[in-house]
C-alpha cells in the first residue's frame, strides 16, 4: 500500500521562529490534505491541495503541492503557543490515509 | 451543523465487558469512518460505511462490530477486548465519493480495556 513519510517527527522551537514539515509519497497522488491535531482532539483539516505546484495559504499557514505529485510541504510563519499539536500530512484517495506526524512544541 | 459528536468521550471497560460508542453527525453526509488511534501514532482506518452500508473492512478483529442505523449514526460496538485494543477511537464523516475535500472528525472516545 502507499506510503506517507512525514518529517521531522517532532520540532521543538521558539515563538516567533518559522516552521516547516514535508510528506512525501512512494505513488503519485491527486491530492494533498494537512491537518492539526490537538491534545484530546480529532485532526482538523487546515489545507487541501488538489494540484500540482498549487501554493495554498491559510492565514500564517502555507502548504504546496509538490511538481512531481509525491510531496508536499507546510510552512508556519510566526509561531505562537497555540500552534502546538500534531500536524498530520493525508492522502484522499478512495479513503484518506495519513503521514506518520510531525508534534509541534513551541516555547514561549 | 458542521460537527461530528462522539460519545462518550472517556470509556473504562473490562474485558468481558460489552459497551458500544456513538458517533452522530447532522451535515448529510453519506459516508462515515472509524479510525483508531494508538498514542503517538496517526489514526487508522478501521470501517468505512457509505449509503448505510459496510463497505470497508481493514481486517479488524470480530471484538469490534460497527452498526449504521441510520444516515446519521455510527455505532461501534466493543465486545470481549484485549488492553492492547486501548486508544482513541475517532469517528468522521464526508460526502461519499469526496474524500478529496477531507473528512470532519469528531473529538473521539479515549477507551481504556483493563
């Protein structure tokens, strides 16, 4: 079956100080989800891409769609403390399956 | 009404116990999921029904038997479970078919088996 690799696992950074995480595919995909997950929670999707090379913002949240199909990054301008969680990178074919995780712990 | 509500949202079973959770949503999705969640681990699919229907099955032990009784609910009934079968267990749902645009969540149900 497909594969998400997701890195880094984990990150531990300081307010302020910019994020960035990748997923990447052994298969082609059609289309790249994000999603964050905090303590106790279910995931919440935060960005959807659905093209190739398609750049998608969400307030401080950026993510892309890699050219070759088989990955994807999200960026995190500006961290705040309420940026901690685990953010999951998600394939939606006939079902959606999701990348490893990378937890997110800011200090303040 | 955009949310997915699961219930109960804490669960201590023992092992010959039988309990089951609920998973409700109002959005008029025809499709819903069960995943399980293991800690520090991404969920994982465990039933997909759509239209009402089963259609879905990653290999999960009989100890778990889901149940849709209607377009709006999800059961997930718990029968005979090991301590290992501990985690989160999330409910979601979307328009069958559209799994592109993503699946809403619930909060899930942290089950403990002692």
């Amino acid at each position: 079956g497909q594969q998400l690799n997701q890195s880094p696992q984990s990150m531990f950074i300081q307010e302020g100080e910019d994020v960035s995480m990748n997923c990447t595919s052994s298969s082609i995909f059609n289309t790249w989800l994000w999603y964050k997950q905090d303590p106790g929670e279910g995931p919440v999707l935060l960005i959807a891409l659905y093209k190739a090379g398609e750049l998608t913002s969400n307030g401080r949240l950026t993510a892309q769609f890699g050219i070759t199909r088989k990955d994807s990054f999200l960026n995190i301008s500006a961290s705040i403390p309420s940026d901690v969680g685990i953010y999951f990178c998600g394939n939606a074919g006939n079902m959606l399956t999701f990348g490893g995780g990378t937890r997110l712990m800011v200090k303040p | 009404d955009t949310e997915v509500t699961q219930t109960p949202k804490h669960l201590v079973m023992g092992m010959t116990n039988k309990k089951s959770l609920k998973c409700e949503q109002h959005m008029g999705h025809r499709a819903m999921y069960w995943y399980k969640q293991k800690a520090k681990k991404p969920p994982e699919l465990m039933f997909v029904y759509s239209y009402e229907k089963l259609s879905i099955n990653e290999s999960v032990p009989s100890r778990f038997s889901p149940e849709c009784p209607n377009s709006s609910l999800l059961n997930l009934h718990l029968h005979a479970l090991q301590p290992e079968d501990s985690a989160l267990y999330l409910c979601a749902s979307s328009p069958p078919g559209r799994s592109i645009y993503g699946y809403t969540f619930g909060s899930g149900t942290r089950l403990t088996v002692v």
